[in-house]
C-alpha cells in the first residue's frame, strides 16, 4: 500500500522538530552545566611568530589587570633605538608594543643606552621590578656588565631605576637575570654566560642587592651534546612536580649576515633545591633549530588560565633572517617522565596551533 505524499511531509517535520527540540535540551543542560562550572574554554588559536619583530631575550608575567607583559632586549622601532620595549596581550598571542621601561633620555648615568639586554620582569609587593643586563657606565673606563633595576607601580610604568648595579662583573659573567621567588617568603636572583658557571644569591629584602654567598648552580660543558652548553646563560626556574626546573640557553645566540653563525638551543636541568646541584636532562636540548627556525633560545615560561606551562622565546625565522631579526615565538611545554617536552621535541612549531593558551577560567 502507497502512503501518500502529504503523510511523509507531515512525518518529516514532526521528526524534523523533534531533533531539533532534542538538541535544544541538549545545549540546555549542556549551558547549565557549564554555567555550573565556569565558562566555556576559550583557546586562542595561533601560528608561529606570535610577534614577527625583533624581539630578544623576552620575559613574561600576567599583570594584576589582567594582561601579559613581555619586555625584551633594545630593539629598533620605526628606525629608533628603543631601550627595554613593553610588550602587552591579553592572549600571549596578538601583541602590541606599548612602551619602554626607559626612554634614551631616561637610561641612568651609569648604564649604557645601547647595550640593554635580557631583562626580568616581576612582581613583589604592589610593585613591578624590571632586572636588566647593561654595561657598566659610570665615568670610568669599560668596568664590564652589571645587572640594574628599575620599579613602578604599573607595568607600563613609569619606572624609576634604583641607583646602580645590583651585581657586576669585569665581562658578561654578569648578565641574564631572573628572579624566583620561593615559599618561605625569599627571593633569589640568577644570572650568568660568558663561559662561566649561571650563579644564584638571595636578594635583600628591598630586591636591590644581594646578600650572603653566591652559589654555582650548574656549570658550562656539563652536558655536550652539539656543544651548546660550552656556554650557559638565560636562566628561568620554575617549581613543579616537587623540583626546581631550570630552562637555560647555549652557546651562540646570534648570527652575522649570513645567517650561519648562530649555534643557540634551551637545555633543561631539575634539583629538589633553588641552589643545585642540577641534574641536567640526558636529552638536551629541549629544543633547537629545524628547517623552519634557527637559533631558538632565551625563554621565558608562563601558565595559562588551565595552568598549562608556555615557553615564550626568540629564534630566527629562515624565510626572513636576514630582515625580521629574533621574532617572538610560543609553544606548549609537556611534561613527560619528570622532563619538560617542548613542541613535540620537533623543534619550534610552525604549523597552525589549534589548541592555543586558555584565555578565561574554566
């Protein structure tokens, strides 16, 4: 027996309506839920540089507004020099030049204009600190490099810089600071390169010299593999899984004009003690070049709103060495048998990151 048309017409729309009324309640109960818990994930997708400037030596933090804050080695902007520069997003994705922590008029007497370098941003008691390398300029002949600082009540600034050099040394023993603060209330500065051992001393309770013995908490040529360790500089510690996690840099950051000089990678080393000893990672480097980036190095870490671990760094992309300087990159720090993994372990990502930093609280 035939049904008539009108009859399926009438079938298809009620069944029509009916999907429609399930999935209707479906996302009901599926808002209530997540209304229950917090708002939907928003990741922010992205591709490799997520700041296609030169832009060494980066630090990040989240501020108490709400924004990340990258500030990185000097850097030419529309054909000027600019000191420190302040970076800003709300995404540690999309980012914006903002400002300088100084102007070339404000730089102190005894740092130098020209020559300011991998700086440390954090944050301590209602105020911001920048830590920054420099040459050591105060009237005297070449006294070498030193760390200075800077504070201010926002991350923008202004900042004022505190007098001279927290430490300094005869060469670039004394460059590449980092701040970690710990739970017991102290804090503690870390710097190194030229060859010699990154050493660590606690800071004075108003962060602007250190007190007690400066310890050697890892050593260049530890861990051989390609030679980047020949020298270690950049470090950046952080405290997960019950051990301090050092990320460090080696050997080469830069290149000439050929773009064949820069021989740079990030090592990796963990202790159950802020001052060593370290145990460096059997597989280091965590992550070095490949056929789309060069030279990656100098990172900063950072979690996102989900509490997932993000290095932010600088390499040189191969397509464009020779204008963009060291760009700005980012990508997702795993952590597998009690070691970071970076990337996959393929190198500096440049694909298209679907699963970016979680932007709001889950």
């Amino acid at each position: 027996m035939s049904v008539p048309n009108a009859f399926c017409k009438r079938k298809s729309t009620v069944i029509a309506a009916l999907v429609l009324i399930l999935a209707a309640l479906s996302y009901a109960a599926w808002f209530f839920i997540s209304a229950d818990k917090g708002q939907p994930v928003v990741k922010t997708a992205f591709t490799n540089p997520v700041y296609n400037h030169d832009a060494p030596d980066p630090t990040v933090i989240k501020a108490e507004d709400g924004y990340y804050y990258a500030i990185t080695t000097q850097s030419q902007y529309d054909g000027k020099l600019v000191p420190l520069p302040i970076l800003q997003s709300k995404d540690l994705v999309h980012w914006e030049m903002k400002g300088t922590v100084f102007t070339v008029d404000e730089v102190p007497s005894w740092a130098t204009f020209d020559y300011m370098w991998a700086p440390h941003l954090t944050y301590y008691k209602g105020k911001y600190y920048v830590y920054y390398s420099t040459k050591v300029n105060d009237g005297d002949p070449f006294k070498g490099m030193g760390i200075g600082v800077a504070v201010a009540d926002n991350p923008l600034g202004p900042y004022k810089d505190e007098g001279g050099p927290v430490v300094w040394g005869t060469g670039f023993e004394k460059i590449d600071p980092f701040v970690l603060d710990v739970e017991d209330g102290k804090r503690y500065l870390y710097w190194g390169s030229d060859k010699q051992p990154i050493y660590a001393a606690q800071l004075a309770e108003d962060g602007l010299s250190v007190v007690g013995e400066e310890k050697a908490v890892i050593y260049p040529g530890v861990q051989s593999r390609e030679g980047y360790d020949a020298l270690v500089e950049g470090p950046w510690v952080v405290k997960r899984n019950g051990y301090y996690y050092m990320f460090y840099s080696g050997d080469y950051c830069c290149q000439d004009n050929s773009g064949q000089d820069a021989h740079y990678a990030v090592m990796a080393a963990r202790s159950k003690s802020w001052a060593g000893p370290f145990e460096p990672f059997p597989n280091n480097p965590v992550l070095e070049k490949n056929d789309t980036f060069l030279a990656p190095g100098h990172n900063a870490v950072i979690q996102d709103e989900a509490g997932t671990d993000w290095m932010l760094y600088h390499a040189y992309n191969l397509k464009d060495i020779s204008s963009s300087g060291r760009v700005m990159m980012l990508d997702r720090i795993d952590w597998k048998d009690g070691w970071p993994v970076i990337a996959g372990g393929m190198g500096p990502n440049a694909a298209l990151q679907q699963d970016g930093p979680v932007t709001n609280k889950p």
